[in-house]
C-alpha cells in the first residue's frame, strides 16, 4: 500500500473545516522563527496555506541573527498572549538556547507537542503516523518497531506512542544500535534526515514503513530516508515527497482545534 498523504491530509482538514464554526470567532496560531531561512520559508507557506483555508490567522514573529534567548522568550510570550496555539520553527539563530525557549511554550498552547509534559495533543508526527496505521489497518501490539533517530519531531514522540500501544520499540542512532535491526523490523519509523540510505535489501518483506526523514537532495529534489525501491518491500510506504509531510501538518491544525476548544481562549 502506497500512503497517499496529501488525500489523508485532505481528509482531514475538510473535517476541520466542517468543525470550524464550533472553534470560535477567532483563531489565531503564532509561529516564532528565523529570519531568511529558505527551507523554513517553504514550511511556513504551506502552513499558513492550510491556515488561509480554515479562517486561521497566522502571527509571525521573525529573530535576527544577533536576538537573544531572552529575546525569543519575549517574543513568544507575546504570541502566547494573542493567539490560541504556537509554533516555535527550528531551527533557530545559533545565539539563541532553543532548549529555554521551547521550555517557555504554554502546554494549552503547545501543538507541536515540542514543550514540557504533560503534552496535551500527539506531537504532528505522531499524530501523522498514527492515521496511516489506522488506515491501514496495522496492529502493533507486541510488533517489533525500529525507530532510525531519536529527535524531538519524529524518533522520540512516535517512539512514546508506539509504547503506549504494545510495540516493542528499538531506537537506532548514529552512536546506538544497528541497522541490522531491521531485517527483523514489523515496522520501520525513519527520522534521520539522511537521503536514500535505507535500502530494500536492509527489510524484511512485507514492513510497515513509515518515511519522516525528509531532506534536500542534489538539485534541490526533497527525498526521504528511504530509497524509493524500498515501496516493493514494503506492505505500506509512504513516500517522500507527499507521504507524512501532508498529514502532519494538517494535524498541527487539528491540534489548534482541540486546544482552542478545550480552552475556550479567545
């Protein structure tokens, strides 16, 4: 099965458009970022598309080069104070320590899940991942699930979640774990952000494989982790582009949704 994300991601934002009137008047999301950053740039469009579309006001705020940690903790917490959900964009100026900012975000506010727990939604990721395997139809209780990379946006939320629903998870790292993991894998969650380097020969037929891991290949084509051969392997792929990328973002709106309405900010 070949994921088709942005028919997911469609979905499910012509659900949340149904649900909008339901929200409140206003909504606002507000995104702290760099400033000039062309890949950043191409992720904030996308999102303030799918923003345009459901009656989302998008409030940026952009950081020099030179701001300060106490800067972009300033900046964000004037977001917080008009707008219903946040967005901090990584990555930010090297002056500044992301750790502190991100420790700063709201939880009621918190859609990227990126803060501190308790979170209060499924990181997008997650989320993403969550609804290919529902659609598909996957059981992972007692499956084994190998996770390449362990940051914050893919490898750690997915990992939590795939816990929490029976799988034996075994992270693979550049300083942990082998990829000879995945000749045994039921499912594959790959998060390294390093073009092609997952072979078919590396799987086991028949894996679940679920591709976050997108980059920028020569000639400026974006590629997942995973070669595109690696489909023939696979019981479900998602390719890269238009596999998670879609759905995550969509659920970043649907995140917005929940936490406006749990909260009741206006």
């Amino acid at each position: 099965m070949l994921v088709n994300g942005r028919e997911i991601a469609e979905d499910v934002l012509s659900t949340l458009e149904k649900e909008r009137a339901s929200v409140g008047r206003t909504l606002a999301l507000g995104i702290l970022m760099s400033q000039g950053d062309a890949a950043t740039e191409s992720f904030i469009r996308i999102k303030s598309k799918a923003a345009h579309r459901l009656g989302v006001e998008v409030i940026r705020r952009e950081l020099a080069e030179t701001s300060t940690t106490e800067d972009a903790i300033a900046a964000l917490q004037e977001l917080a104070a008009i707008t219903q959900g946040l967005i901090v964009q990584l990555p930010l100026p090297p002056s500044i320590d992301a750790e502190a900012v991100i420790a700063t975000i709201p939880n009621n506010k918190d859609v990227d899940a990126l803060g501190p727990k308790p979170h209060e939604v499924l990181a997008p990721v997650a989320a993403a991942t969550l609804e290919i395997l529902e659609r598909a139809g996957v059981s992972t209780k007692g499956k084994k699930a190998v996770i390449i990379g362990a940051g914050r946006l893919v490898g750690k939320p997915v990992a939590e979640m795939l816990t929490e629903m029976g799988a034996n998870i075994v992270f693979v790292t550049e300083h942990a774990g082998s990829l000879d993991e995945l000749f045994d894998a039921d499912i594959a969650i790959l998060g390294a952000g390093k073009p092609g380097f997952i072979k078919p020969a590396m799987l086991k037929p028949g894996v679940v494989l679920i591709d976050a891991g997108t980059s920028e290949a020569a000639g400026g084509k974006l590629v997942g982790d995973a070669d595109a051969s690696c489909a023939n392997m696979a019981s479900v792929f998602t390719p890269v582009p238009g596999g998670v990328g879609p759905i995550a973002i969509a659920m970043i709106f649907k995140n917005l949704f929940a936490l406006a309405k749990k909260h009741e900010t206006h």
